[in-house]
C-alpha cells in the first residue's frame, strides 16, 4: 500500500520544541499532532506529576498500551499526515518505539521522515524550565538539560538532523518541508 501522507517524527531531548514545532507544521502546513503528551498524560494527570517526580515504572507500562493502541489506530487511517513527538535516548527501549513508529509508516505506506532536533545547553535550559510546560504535564526539572546519555543514533535514508537553537518555530517547521520536498522530488527521479 502506498500512500500520500507522510509521518514526521520529531525527536530531541525534553524542552527543546518538539511540541512548538509540531503546532506549526499543523497550522501551516496541515500535519496532525500525535505528540508524545497526547499518550503519556492520562497517565501523568491521574498521577498528579509535577515535572520532577519520578515515573514509576507501572505508569510506563500503562503508556506503552495506550502507545500500541494509537499506533495501530494510525495504520487505519493511511490517507492523513501526522507529526509524532518523543525524547528517544540511545535505549534498547526507545530503540524498539523508534522502530514501532518507522513500522507504524511502512504499514500506512506513508513517507517517514525523522527529525532529531539539536540545541544549545543555554537555550535549552531557558526552554525546559517555562513553567507553562507544567500546563501539559511535563518535565521542568533543569537537570533534563544536562547530557544524560546520547539521543538515539537514527540511520534512515530520510533522516533530518536540525540545529533550532536560533530558529523560530516557523523557520524549523519550514526547513522540515523543504527536506520533504527534497526527499520527494528524489523519488520522483528514480
């Protein structure tokens, strides 16, 4: 099955726009958010987080259904574009979600294009720690903007590194539709 849509998913550490640049490829360019949030916060609500607690571990395997449930929901509705947001670290976990979303596409028959959002550690910090994060049950703990590990290592031939420190949400989310519409002129030459 081949289909139009395409799947863009956004990566990067928590705080540095995922969710932002996810809004403007929405409003702009007619993408629906399907951000990490949207699956952790039934779970983050009915835990009351504060954005430092510790999750436990039950709380991630209750996200874990709900995840494989809205992934198999997305592979019935082919014809839509989405943009998926998540902090992927260099985990056998995270590792394993990477794959479920790439698979997740390639059933759809959807371009999949994945975007590792990079930033400064200053910029970074100024973004973490905005108090409206809390409105959506994230993280603002400031040790998040330190480097706990590597983000996940990503081999694709769509694969789209961007450097947003400097970068307004608009610019971002314009410079992810001109890789697209690079990927897809390519293909139209083979």
């Amino acid at each position: 099955m081949k289909s139009n849509s395409t799947i863009i998913y956004l990566t990067g550490k928590p705080g540095v726009g995922k969710y932002t640049i996810a809004k403007e490829l929405a409003k702009s360019y007619g993408f629906i958010i399907c951000d990490n949030q949207l699956i952790n916060n039934p779970i983050f609500e009915l835990l009351s987080y504060n954005g430092y607690a510790k999750i436990p571990s039950f709380a991630w395997d209750a996200i874990a259904r709900i995840r494989a449930e809205i992934f198999k929901f997305l592979t019935r509705v082919p014809e839509v574009s989405y943009v998926l947001t998540n902090c992927l670290a260099e985990t056998e976990e995270d590792r394993e979600l990477y794959e479920n979303v790439r698979a997740m596409a390639e059933a759809r028959g959807s371009l999949f294009v994945p975007v590792q959002l990079l930033i400064n550690k200053e910029e970074h910090l100024k973004r973490l720690t905005q108090p409206k994060r809390r409105e959506r049950w994230k993280s603002i703990d400031p040790q998040d903007a330190e480097d706990n590990g590597h983000l996940l290592s990503i081999s694709h031939p769509h694969f789209f590194e961007l450097e947003i420190s400097n970068l307004s949400p608009q610019a971002s989310a314009s410079n992810i539709m001109k890789h697209i519409t690079r990927i897809n002129s390519c293909q139209k030459c083979i």
